[in-house]
C-alpha cells in the first residue's frame, strides 16, 4: 500500500487509526516517522514519504515519533492473511526466530536460501530479516525501559541485544533518547515495582473489537490447571524458549491489558507474539466486516455485533492434540479430558497471583511415551492422538508460525481419524488461516438452516466463496446463532 501516495496522503491528513501497521510516514523535513494517526498536525505532502516497516524507516535514517509511537502500533495484517514466504518469514521473526536461529535458521524454516529471503524482504518491506530484527528488539527494549525496574544490562540482553553497547547505540538512535531518558519520561508511579519477570503493557488493535466470542471462547474451552477466567481477566500459563509464564489478558476499550510473570525475560518477545496471535490483534475487521456485509444473509450478524475476531491458540500443537481430544464430545468432555492429560503428563508451576494455573499444557515430546490404554477415549481416537503426537515430536509435522499451510493440511489429512472438520479447526485457529471453513461443523449446519443457507456441506462450501478469504471470520459471526457460552463474556 505504501506505493499508493494518494491514499497514504489521505489516510494521514483524515489521521485514520485503521492504517496503522500497514504503512508508516516519514518525514523529510524534521526526519521522523510516524504512524498514519499521529495526532500532530500532518505535515505537507511534498514533505512525506512512505515505507513499508518501521525497519525500513530507521534504515533510511529516520527516528520514531515521540508522540504517536510507530513502533508499538498493530502489526501489518497481511501477514495472516497471507501465505506466501514474505508473510511466513514476517511471522517467524515476530516471533523472535532470528534473534534465536540467525538468518539461517529463519531460511531453513522457509525452506530457501538465506540471500532468496533476504532479497524478498528487501522487495516488500524495504529492510531485511536482521533490521527487522532489530527493529522489534528496540521495541520490546523500549517496553522492558518503561513498564519494570529491570537494570538497563538486564534490558538489553532481555529484549535480544549480544552487548550492552549495541542496545544503548540502537536505542539513540530509534528513538533520539538515551535508555535513561526513555524511563526518566515514563510517567512517576506509573511504573510497576522492580520485580523481575512481572512485565504490565497494553497491546494494540484495530477497532472495533468485539471481545465476547473472543474471550468467551477461550473461556467456555479452558483447560483446568493451564487457562481460567478470574477477575475479569482470561489467565494461562505458557510454555517459552528459555523457562515458562504465565499471562493475564483483559479487554479494554482500544486496548487489551497485558500482564506477564516470566520466569525469564528474554521470552518477553516471544510471549507477546504469542498473545497476539491468541486474540488475533493484527486483523483488519473493517475490510473483513465490509466484505461479509455484502451478503444479505450475514449482514444483520456483522451489524449487531461488528469486529469479530478468530480466537487462535499459543501453541499449535497444543491446540491440535486438544483438537482431537475434542472430536465429537460436547466443550465439557473435551475440557475434561484435556484436563486428565494435563494432571498426567504437564509439568506443574506456581501460580504467582495464587490463581487455579497448576501445568504446563504437556509438549509433544512429554506425550510421546504415554500408554494409549490409559486414554479414556475410544480405540480409533487413542490411535489418531498418538499418531499425531508422534509426528509433532519427532518434528515430521509443524504447527508453527512459518509453516506452509497447505502443506501441513496434506499432512494432517493424511494421518488416521483426522476428517475435514479436524483439519480445517486446526488450520483455523493453530495456522492462523483467515480462510477456513467448517461446512460441517454442527453449529455452522444449524446457522445455516436458520438463516435461509444452503445445509449441505458440498453446497454451503459453495455458497461461502463468496465471503472468502474471510470465511473463518464468517465462522465466527454463524457460531452467534446458537446461544451458546462461547459467545458470551463470562460473569
């Protein structure tokens, strides 16, 4: 979109929120940059240009506003939208795989050579894999400054930085302030107490959000001992790169309230991601709404209650063993037995808040040796979970952010018990595709027959081309139909 001056110039002077992450302006006479939004008054259009990443504007020379704060606006949503390799490798470095693998390890999870990625990114963002890097590293350097007391040592290695001096240097130069300036700016009492691993931050999204099925999804689902609901908040614990956390997220009007208790800061980047992901905060809901309004069937849906967004997981093979705990048992069964394999094989924690968060979900490799008989679950679906907790152990299948999703459907269709609605639940909310589609989901078939839609898998499927690629969003808005917990915000 940056490449579209007449419309970047417009979106800017309207101040228009629902830009922000999708371009940034940078401005040639004071040599900041900003996001569409910004509420200083926009300076002249001879005067702006547009990039593609706040990377590319710190190449290019330019600092972060100190008004508007580009670095911590919502994430392109292209990026789930998409499926192509750019938009796979922006996933994987969101999520910290650079800072962890190198440019290496991220081409080897593409599957292209290192200069091939580097070349694409060059192409679409301005920057590569390493400035973009870096560019969120200076962002959750910049979060760790102002929201704890960590020293600014602990910051830096925190937020990915090799040396202290290599974080004071990006710091100056991102944001024109030296660390100890960014937090002398932070407001007094504002401020939690230095206590490490106890990180509060508010996260970003594009209006309107509607958070009823989102958290009463994640709440009518939650498996005893890894997720509750308490104090208005949805609470769980997370397996990270260097320890475990645990987070707690509320929804807030233009923001979700964020709050982490890490054992290990440098998961700060990688347990934002992941909470990201989970409440699908990088979403454009006007153009989603927009295009399955024009349905005449779907409209009344989209106006009572606009801004749906798709409730997504952690951890994809978390969800895709859950998945199969929950083939067609009730959301109380599937708890249940989640549960049990939770109590059986999870690795137990503390729960500072002294909440009901007791485990870990168990890793695939946790679930590798364990003894199908002792599964309450028919014979077919003890073979289908341990064949799947195979292949996610000895890494043949990935459910991760890079993954090619059309490649891990092949492979999940081709193991033992998995029918197109497991595929496609999987494909929605652990690959993050905005297109999948359950026809033959059993709330989805009475939707239909409520509102006038075709009932038959073959001609609903047909009838939903319509609405793509937004058809998991469509999902949402038919779940609605039935009064069921999961589009409710707990009590």
């Amino acid at each position: 979109m940056h490449t579209d001056t007449e419309r970047c110039v417009r979106a800017v002077q309207s101040k228009d929120a629902r830009f922000d992450g999708w371009f940034f302006t940078a401005v040639l006479t004071t040599r900041i940059y900003c996001r569409p939004s910004c509420p200083a008054v926009p300076p002249k259009a001879a005067n702006m240009t547009f990039y593609p990443s706040a990377a590319a504007c710190q190449q290019a020379g330019f600092r972060a506003c100190k008004r508007c704060r580009p670095d911590t606006s919502p994430g392109s949503p292209q990026w789930d939208a998409r499926a192509d390799s750019v938009a796979r490798a922006m996933r994987l470095i969101q999520d910290g795989v650079v800072d962890r693998e190198g440019v290496a390890g991220l081409a080897k999870r593409l599957g292209y050579s290192a200069r091939q990625i580097e070349r694409q990114l060059h192409a679409e963002l301005g920057a590569g894999p390493l400035a973009l890097a870096r560019a969120q590293r200076a962002q959750t350097a910049r979060l760790l400054i102002e929201t704890t007391g960590l020293s600014m040592a602990d910051v830096a290695f925190a937020a990915g930085f090799s040396s202290v001096r290599t974080f004071n240097d990006t710091v100056r130069e991102v944001f024109a302030l030296t660390p100890g300036e960014l937090r002398e700016r932070t407001a007094r009492g504002t401020r939690p107490p230095a206590t490490v691993g106890a990180i509060t931050l508010r996260l970003p999204y594009r209006a309107p959000l509607n958070p009823s099925n989102l958290f009463g999804h994640l709440a009518a689902t939650a498996v005893p001992g890894v997720e509750e609901w308490r104090d208005g908040a949805y609470r769980r614990t997370l397996t990270l790169r260097h320890g475990h956390g645990i987070v707690a997220l509320t929804p807030h009007p233009g923001h979700i309230a964020c709050r982490l208790s890490l054992t290990d800061p440098r998961d700060l980047t990688l347990a934002i991601s992941r909470c990201r992901r989970l409440l699908d905060l990088d979403a454009d809901p006007v153009a989603v709404d927009e295009q399955l309004s024009a349905d005449p069937l779907l409209a009344p849906l989209v106006a009572a209650a606009p801004g749906r967004r798709v409730p997504r997981t952690v951890d994809g093979a978390e969800f895709a063993v859950r998945a199969v705990l929950g083939q067609q048992v009730s959301t109380a069964a599937a708890r249940t037995h989640a549960a049990r394999l939770v109590l059986a094989h999870g690795r137990p924690v503390d729960d500072p808040e002294g909440g009901g968060l007791t485990h870990l979900f168990p890793s695939p490799e946790a679930l590798a040796g364990l003894d199908p008989g002792q599964l309450a679950l028919p014979r077919s679906r003890r073979t289908t979970l341990t064949t799947l907790v195979g292949a996610l152990a000895d890494g043949s299948l990935r459910l991760d952010t890079g993954t090619d999703r059309e490649r891990a459907r092949a492979q999940l269709a081709a193991l033992p018990g998995f029918g197109p609605w497991t595929v496609d639940v999987i494909a929605m909310r652990a690959l993050g595709d905005p297109d999948a589609f359950l026809p033959t989901d059993l709330g989805i078939r009475r939707a239909a027959e409520h509102l006038g839609l075709p009932s038959t898998p073959a001609a609903l499927t047909a009838r939903a081309a319509a609405w793509r690629p937004w058809r998991a969003y469509a999902v949402q808005y038919l779940w609605t139909v039935d009064d069921h917990p999961i589009n409710h915000l707990p009590t």
